[in-house]
C-alpha cells in the first residue's frame, strides 16, 4: 500500500513538473495606481485568489509568448506616494538577449521601472522556481516516514 502511494506520488510531481515547464505560460495582468487596487507591489494576490474572483481587476491570461512583464511608474519623486502606477501584462515578445531583467527606461515619455521575466505567472512580486532536487527528497523523505 505505502509503496503504491509513493509511486502515485512520484508520478504526479513528474506530471506537473513536465505541465508548468511545457505547457501555455500565464502572465498576471492588472494596472493599479498610489494605494489603490491589487496590483502594486507586494503582490499579495496569488493564482487561486484570482481564479475563484476574489479579486477584482486581476487576470491570469494565456501568454503565447511566455514572457510577462511588468512596468512601475511614478511621476516624480514628490509625488511618488500618490503617482506610483503599477502595470502587470503579458508582453508579445520577449527581449533579444532573451534574458530576465529590470531595468529603467523611456516609456510613454516617462522613465518606468520595466521588468521582464519568462515563465509561468513570473510577472507576480516574488519569483518562486520548485527545484526538482528538493522536490525528488521530499518525496524519498515522506516515504521514508510512511514506512
């Protein structure tokens, strides 16, 4: 029995492991301003909060690309406390490097904050990769208890 359990179990984190890495990558997608909405950082909201609609003005979208983004505006720095606007997307194509980064640039003829990260719901405030090592001795180790 424990042995069928731990099988199932292996399976299964093999199966979602091989799904996040190739399936449709999500982006987040949202646009908030000063301390209004859910889109500013600490993103708070997570993948469950936005499917169940506990969360007004948050998505998760297909993104063909695979590449989220996103853009932090102020408008100066006297009125960063009421002009930081905070823009979560999906973006067509990713940099040509290929690299995720944050960096400063021109937008709108505003400098933003733009960040660009490739993965699935990437673009949320921390960015969390499951290493399979640790995932393949959790497993071995909750085995080993059952046993």
């Amino acid at each position: 029995m424990n042995y069928n359990f731990f099988v199932v179990y292996i399976a299964a984190i093999v199966i979602y492991c091989t799904n996040v890495s190739q399936g449709l990558q999500r982006c987040f997608t949202c646009r908030s301003r000063g301390e209004l909405g859910s889109c500013k950082d600490p993103f708070i909201v997570n993948v469950t909060i936005v499917e169940a609609k506990q969360e007004i003005g948050v998505q998760t979208v297909p993104c063909a690309s695979g590449w989220c983004g996103k853009i932090v505006e102020t408008e100066d720095t006297a009125k960063e406390e009421y002009g930081v606007a905070t823009q979560r997307m999906c973006l067509q194509r990713g940099p040509s490097d290929s690299e995720d980064r944050c960096a400063y640039t021109k937008w709108n003829y505003r400098k933003v904050l733009m960040c660009f990260c490739k993965g699935d719901l990437c673009n949320s405030s921390k960015k969390l990769n499951a290493n399979f090592l640790v995932i393949i001795i959790s497993a071995l180790l909750s085995y080993s208890l059952i046993s």
